[in-house]
C-alpha cells in the first residue's frame, strides 16, 4: 500500500480550525433546538391544556433528527467517500443552515393547528440529515490531514468545535430566556433559529478555501474510489461498524444532560429558573472545551482505549450524582457536578471518539463507517431523551430511574471499546487493514 504525501504545510491546522468553527456553527443550528424542545415548544407546538404530554411529544421532535441521521449518513456517506470531504463539509453546512432558518418562521399551533407540529417535524428531518454528514467528513478531514503521531489530537477539534456550538446556542438561548412569557412565546424564541443565515454564510466562507485530504486523493489517483462504498463497509468491516454503533451509545449522556434534566430541573417538582440552568450547561461546555483536547493529547501518548473507557465509565457514574444534585435544589451543587459529570469526564470519551472510530477504517470507506455507525447509535441517544421522560414517571421526578437507565446505555461503549483494536500507534497507511498491531509506529511530533 502506497504512504499518502503529507499534508501541505499548515494545512493540518487549517483543517482543524476549518472542523473546529464549521461544527461549532452547524451544532449551533443543531443544539437551539433541543433548547428550545425543553422550555419553549411544548406551549406554542403542542395542546398546552396537557403539559405532560406536550412536553413528551415536544421532546420526541428532538429525537426525530436523530431517527433521520441513519438515512442521511447512508446517503452522504456514501458520496463522501465518492466525491470528497470536503464538498460534504460544505453541504452539510447549508443544508443546516437553511432548515434551521425555516424552524424559526413556522406558524404556531394556535395559527394552522397540527400543521404546525408537522411542519416542525419536517424541519428537524433536515436538520438530522444535514448532521449526519457534519462530523464523519469533518473528522476524515481532521484524521487524513494530522500529522504522525497527533491524530487524536487534531481530530478532537471536531468535537470540540460540536462542544462550541452546543455553548453558542446556551449563551443565545439565555438573553431570550429571560424575556417576558408573551415576548418569548411569540417571537422571542426565533431569534436564534434566524440567526442560522449568517451561520452558514461564515460557515461557507471558512470551508470553501479548504484542501482536500492527501490520503484521500492518493486513494483517487492510485486505487480509484469505490463505487459502492457500502458494499464494501459491511463486507469487510461490518464488525468494526458495529463497534462504532455500540460506542455511539455514550452520546445518551449528552442528550440526557442538555434536555431531559433541562426539561426536569425547571418543571414544578424542581423549580429551577431557566436562565441558571441554561448557566449550568454554558459553563459545562466552557469546561469542555479545555478538556476535550487534553484527553485527545493524552490519548495519543497513552491509546485511544483507556480514555474512552475513563470517559463511558465515569459518565454512567457521574450521571447518577448530577441528577441527584438537582433532585435537591440546591444550585451551587448542581453547578458544581454538571460541570464535573459534562465538562471533565464525558470529554474524555467525546473527544477521543472522532480518532477512535475514524482509525478503524481504511480511506476508501471511512467516511461511510464513521457516518453510519455513529448515526445509527445516535439515534438511539437522541430518543433516550423520549424514554427518559417515560421512564421519570406521571410527575416527571424519577430521577434515580433516568440515571439507571443512562448508564445502562454506557454499558456497550465499554464493551466496543474493550473489544477494539488500540489503533493510536498504527501508521495512516495501515489503518482499517489486516496488518499486525505489532506495525512500525508512527513517531509523535512535538
């Protein structure tokens, strides 16, 4: 097998600051809604006189992206591994940007009845099939660009930019949050769906001047592109395919955090105000966005494995000690172990995840495998968020149950992860092959 030519100098960097500000504004897109799916959609989407069941309906949405993010993933997966990251990248963007424009200039439920709802739903289709392909392309682009030895590294700005956007949509949501119940309830809450325009325009800018990857147009120029990608995933990768599905799963404890405890610790039963709950959640991702590279860095020197498993354990345990905290009500605790549960110990499974799954496959089907694994598993975490709110009960307050059944689902990250290949070490060239673990290893750059 041929060595890809490196990278042209600074490339590496522009590509993870491409991956880093082009996910941070796409998530943008992404996360509002689920903000917006915990405190504003139930009363202007759904029957008000039955808040319960608004709530479940409102939160079922949110999922509904997630349902449409295998589709998307088969398809854009697919010409990604055709035609090129970086044109996905760029798609991705628009297709997000525009659906997420049209969410803020629905009619409501009041005005057209349940054309509303379906319109909605509509939308949160887009914009699960624009997310589909927003991390798989961005990580190939990340992974193929890295230089030896610092591929977790320069592949976890991907998540931290996902990590910046989630922060953006906290810190937009807060301001029209505190505005007055009629202002909020008519147009306040558009505001940030409007503000997607200049998010794809900035978006499209950064990404328009980005390079393809080398490994990618080696794979071009020497073996050509494979017409069926997907026929060959499940025929020669099927079972790593199935690892990245199982791993997936921990995205469950992001979901939960950002809108089942959102939704729980400003219902009655709590009470806590929007604003210093959409506060917790700010700070969290402020925390993460530190910590996300630095466990990316350890993973590199260490393997990608120990890490993860830090990451999926930890996260099962800590998600029992932060839903309790608001349980009690008492802020300055909630404060304090959301930012532990969500900022320091999911990180370390979030930000090696993108060099993890990406090194399990060969260039010819990278793309294809990261995008359908993840999003298969994906979808699964993002309706944990409708089992969840079942699960809590007639009155929303079973916390204990919500935890149990959160770290039930970081049981198969473990096992995938303890079942893998450790791959940090692995030459570029040989990654997703049948060469041996015991391979040259690649040396690791300052």
């Amino acid at each position: 097998m041929s060595v890809p030519a490196p990278a042209p100098p600074g490339q590496p960097k522009k590509a993870a600051t491409a991956a880093w500000i082009g996910s941070a504004l796409e998530y943008y897109d992404f996360f509002i809604y689920g903000s917006a799916a915990a405190l504003i959609f139930p009363e202007v989407f759904f029957d008000e006189s039955d808040p319960a069941t608004a709530t479940l309906l409102s939160l079922a949405t949110f999922g509904v992206a997630y349902a449409a993010r295998p589709v998307g993933a088969l398809f854009l997966g697919h010409f990604g591994d055709r035609v090129g990251r970086k044109k996905i990248m760029v798609f991705t963007l628009m297709l997000m940007g525009v659906s997420t424009f049209l969410i803020g200039c629905l009619p409501t439920r009041d005005q057209v009845g349940t054309l509303a709802p379906v319109l909605l739903v509509l939308c949160r289709v887009l914009q699960g099939i624009s997310a589909a392909g927003e991390q798989a392309s961005a990580n190939s682009m990340t992974l193929e660009h890295a230089p030896p030895g610092r591929r977790g590294f320069f592949t976890s700005f991907t998540l931290s930019g996902t990590q910046g956007g989630q922060l953006l949509a906290t810190l937009v949501f807060l301001p029209v949050a505190a505005l007055p119940e009629e202002h909020l309830m008519s147009w306040g809450w558009r505001v940030p769906f409007w503000l997607s325009v200049a998010v794809a325009v900035v978006g499209w800018i950064i990404r328009r001047k980005l390079e393809e990857t080398p490994a990618f147009e080696q794979q071009t120029t020497t073996e050509g592109v494979v017409k069926l990608p997907l026929a060959v995933l499940l025929r020669e990768h099927w079972a790593d395919v199935l690892r990245v599905v199982a791993g997936a799963l921990i995205a469950s404890v992001s979901t939960i955090f950002t809108v089942w405890a959102l939704s729980y610790a400003t219902s009655d039963s709590v009470g806590m105000s929007r604003s210093s709950m959409l506060w917790v959640g700010a700070l969290a991702n402020v925390v993460a966005l530190a910590a996300i590279p630095l466990w990316a860095a350890l993973s590199d020197r260490v393997g990608r494995r120990p890490v993860y498993l830090a990451g999926a354990v930890g996260s099962a345990i800590t998600m029992f000690l932060y839903l309790w905290a608001i349980s009690t009500g008492s802020y300055p605790l909630i404060l304090l172990l959301g930012i532990v549960a969500f900022g320091v110990v999911y990180s370390a499974a979030n930000g090696v995840w993108p060099s993890f799954y990406g090194e399990m496959f060969p260039t010819r089907v990278r793309l294809s495998g990261v995008a359908i694994g993840t999003q298969i598993g994906f979808a699964v975490a993002g309706f944990a968020v409708t089992f969840a709110a079942q699960i809590a009960g007639p009155d929303g307050d079973d916390w204990f149950a919500v935890a149990l059944f959160t770290a039930a689902l970081c049981v198969p990250p473990v096992f995938a992860a303890l079942s893998a290949r450790e791959t940090h070490r692995v030459p570029s060239e040989h990654l997703g092959g049948r060469a041996p673990q015991a391979a040259r290893s690649e040396k690791v750059t300052a």
